[in-house]
C-alpha cells in the first residue's frame, strides 16, 4: 500500500510514501512532526496531482541536503518547500503542509535501509484510513492546483515548475 | 558526486561541443540527462559562469515556452553543480526532418499535409517569439513529431534550448527565423513555397510579426556572398 523508491542519483537512499484519508488527530500529528517524533513530511494530499511529483520533491531534496544548499533548515521542511511552484517558505508550507483541520495526509519518509518498520509505527500514530499511494489523484482539488500552466498534462506543468523555479 | 556516477553508467545518445546527452530511467521514467562537462581549454572562472548561465538560460527557455502552450521537454531535475539537465525523453517520435525527408521520398501526392506542418511550425514559432524566447538553434532536427496513440494529429515538440535566450528585439526574432531558413532550404531541397507557407503562418499568428519580418529581409541582404549596396 505504500511506495517505496529508491533514488537512482543515491542508491543507498530509499524514499517511501504512505497515504492516509479520514485523519481525525491532524493537529496532533502536526504537533508531533513539529516536536520532532515523526520522521517524515506530513504533506497535504489534496494539493498533490501524483506520487511522481513526490519523488522528484524528495530527490531534489535530498541532492540540495548532500550538496549543502537547502534552502529551508531541515530534509523534511525542504520536501515541503520543493512541491510549491513559488520561492516562499512560508507560503508552501501554509499550501502543501497540512493544517490542524486536514482530513487527509501523505507522509514522505527519506530513509536509508531496506526496512519498513516506521510505516506500522506511524500508522499507529495516525488515527486514519490508510490508502494505496496511486489513490492520491482521487484526493486531489484540481480547482486549488491548477494555475497559468496551460501546456498539456497538469503533472507536467506542475513538475516542470517544480525543477526550473530556483532560477525563475 | 551522486550525478557524474549516475550518468557514467547511462547509455551516451550523443556528444557535441557543448555537452554530452544521455538515456537513462529517473524516477521510474525514461529521461534525457543533458551534461554540459568542463572545458579545461577554457578559464576556470570563465567557464563556470558560462556553463552555469546557459544552463539556466536553457532550462528558463523551456518554462517560459510550456507557460505559453508550446510543447518542450519536462524538465525532471537540474544539478547546478555539474551541470546536468534531467528532462522527458520524448517517446515514440520522429524529427520534422525525417518527416520531410520520407515524405518527400515517398513520392505520393503529401504537399498538402507537408503545407499544413509548415503552417503548424510558423504558428508554434509565432507563439515563442511573442513570449520573447529566442531558440538560437531552429533547425528541422530540433522540433519532434510525438505520435500520439489515437489517430489524432501528432503533437510537435520543440527541443535543444541549449542556444535559447529571452529577447524582445526583431533583430534577434529576425535571425532566429533566418538561421531556419538556412536550415530548412539546405537540408531540403526544392522547398521554398513550403517555407514561404511558414512566414505567412507565422506572419498571420504573431502579433510583432511585421518589424521581425522586415528585420529577416535585412538579414538576409548581409552574410557571404551578398552585396551589402544600399
């Protein structure tokens, strides 16, 4: 039910996704995440168009994290910040964050071995329905997501975005 | 370094001046991996801000392109560090010159559709140049036809933005448009209504077009073997 990826640029990093819907305990989840007990993003899904769009977040994220040029103080906060098209910390938090009334939430987890142990122990954590990852489209408010891009697929838009937008 | 491992294992599509371009899976999707290496030849400093500039001179290129509705590459990931430009490996596509040239082979009665592509490209060109975008390599080679699977018309992708850059004067519109006729005539011959059919697509689609035009007749009045009386 969760994806896990690893990244072709790090071999020994793995990048795994888990999607819950009808989250009651959100503000609790954020207070946790804030505290620093969960070890993973706490990520609004209903600004999300698909998994993919994660992984190039994270990947771009953890390259920025080796390299030493994030941009925000810690991986998981930069994950954030790469899904937003705009250069605003504050701003892609407030949108791709989740918020204390979210109902729904998709958790990035960068990790480096093969074991899966967290996602039982942040299941536990959250008071919700876990979700098959591809399922996240089916969260999504498209009206919320789409902006000027014009130019084909929506996930195509927002990704290029997402790449290009540190030199825009 | 993570990315000059990853590309030292991808398979090398090609090498020119400039850089080196792969295939490779990223992230579960067939990708173009564009590497603009070192130039020793070159001064370091020098080099690292020409390298970096055009990078990202490429890449906003191809934002501002797909802002404005014309087909480019999805760009997956930039490394500033080495340079490297991770985008959409256009899948299942032919260049506008192999297009041509079959069809022109073929010898069956295809003018019409071959008029209609021109008419195409000069719209999609208009479109660029009223954005202010300045490919800088306009050649048949650059713009792809991707089939798509129903029998609807193939959508024509333009690529290479690794010359491109943002300007608002005719002149460099003017020459952008030259450096394709030159192009287009000497790779195929025997096609000046074809490309004649393109300026007046483009004239008809842009909203400058008439100073770009007048700039393209200057232009051509000046280059080898042309006398520059007045």
């Amino acid at each position: 039910m969760h994806l896990t990826r690893v990244l072709e640029l790090y071999p020994d990093t793995r990048v795994t996704q888990i999607l819950y819907k009808d989250v009651k305990n959100a503000a609790e989840l954020r207070r946790k995440a804030m505290e620093g007990n969960i070890n993973g993003a706490l990520v609004n899904p209903t600004m999300l168009v698909g998994p993919f769009q994660v992984l190039v977040a994270a990947n771009k994220a953890v390259h920025l994290q080796t390299t030493g040029k994030m941009k925000t103080k810690t991986l998981n906060a930069e994950i954030i910040f790469n899904l937003s098209p705009t250069n605003n910390i504050s701003e892609a938090f407030k949108r791709f964050g989740i918020s204390d009334g979210d109902h729904s939430i998709l958790v990035v987890v960068v990790h480096k071995s093969d074991e899966v142990q967290f996602v039982s122990d942040i299941s536990a954590m959250v008071d919700g329905q876990q979700l098959p990852v591809d399922d996240v489209s089916s969260l999504s408010d498209f009206n919320k997501i789409k902006k000027e891009e014009k130019c084909g697929p929506l996930l195509d838009a927002v990704v290029c975005r997402m790449a290009i937008k540190d030199v825009l | 370094m993570a990315v000059p491992q990853f590309v030292g294992k991808a398979d090398l599509v090609k090498q020119g001046a400039e850089g080196r371009v792969y295939r490779a899976q990223f992230l579960g999707k067939p990708t173009i991996v564009k590497e603009r290496f070192r130039k020793r030849y070159r001064h370091p400093v020098l080099d690292e801000k020409l390298t970096h500039r055009r990078t990202v001179q490429e890449v906003r290129s191809i934002l501002r392109c797909r802002r404005a509705g014309i087909s480019a590459p999805v760009v997956y990931f930039v490394d500033y560090t080495s340079h490297c430009i991770f985008m959409e490996e256009i899948a299942g596509s032919s260049t506008v010159r192999d297009h041509i040239v079959s069809t022109q082979q073929a010898n069956s009665c295809k003018e019409l559709e071959l008029q209609q592509l021109a008419e195409r490209i000069g719209r999609i060109l208009a479109k660029m140049h009223d954005e202010d975008v300045i490919h800088g390599d306009l050649t048949t080679s650059n713009m792809l036809l991707r089939c798509s699977s129903q029998d609807t018309e193939s959508d024509l992708v333009l690529i290479d933005f690794g010359l491109s850059y943002i300007s608002s004067l005719p002149e460099d519109k003017g020459v952008d448009l030259y450096v394709l006729e030159k192009a287009f005539l000497s790779s195929h011959p025997n096609t000046n209504v074809l490309f004649e059919k393109l300026l007046q697509s483009y004239t008809k689609s842009s909203k400058k077009s008439p100073a770009v035009i007048k700039k393209l007749d200057e232009v051509r009045l000046r280059g080898r073997k042309r006398s520059m009386v007045g």
